[in-house]
C-alpha cells in the first residue's frame, strides 16, 4: 500500500511540473508576442511621422510652384520678358488699327 501511496504522490508531481513548466513558456511566448507587436507599432508610428513630414514638405513645395507660376504668367512679367527678349513695345496710339466686324469676311 505504501508503493501505491508513492505512485500517487510522483504522479501529481510531473503533472505540476508540466503544469508549471507549460505556464512559463505561455507566459514567455505571451511577453515576446506583447513586445513584438508594441516594437511593430513604434515603427509604424516612425513610418506614419514620416510621411506626414514629407506630406508637409510636399505641400510646401506645392504652394512655392504655384507662387512661381502666378508670377510667370503675370502680365509685367510677360510685357518685361517680351520688352527685353524680343524687343515688342506697347504700341503707341498712331500704330494701333481698329478693325471692324464688318470687315471681316
């Protein structure tokens, strides 16, 4: 009766062991799980940051081309590079010739 007292008690000890021991290592796979995922949202919120700074960059850019191309199409721009490139001049009132519609055929 003694031996099968001791069966018993070795018994329950390896299911404690296996019990404790599958613990642990849910526990540790849990912890490595919870680290990964919170590395992988550190880096997608470094991702995110960065873009949005591009994004910023980019509309800055944006707003300095459209500034750009305001000036270029502006009429003193026009008259000034038409002045000094190809050598136009406003017309005094002497060249100037009205035509009529009802001339055109």
């Amino acid at each position: 009766m003694e031996e099968s007292v001791r069966r018993r008690r070795q018994k329950p000890n390896w299911f404690l062991t296996a019990l404790l021991f599958f613990s642990c290592l849910g526990l540790a796979i849990s912890m490595v799980l919870t680290s990964y995922r919170q590395s992988r949202t550190a880096e997608l919120l470094r991702a995110h940051d960065q873009i949005e700074r591009d994004v910023d960059s980019f509309e800055s850019e944006r707003d300095e081309l459209r500034r750009k191309i305001q000036y270029l199409e502006g009429r003193s721009r026009i008259s000034q590079v038409a002045e000094e490139s190809l050598g136009m001049h406003k017309p005094e009132a002497s060249e100037m010739v009205i035509l009529s519609l009802e001339s055109l055929p």
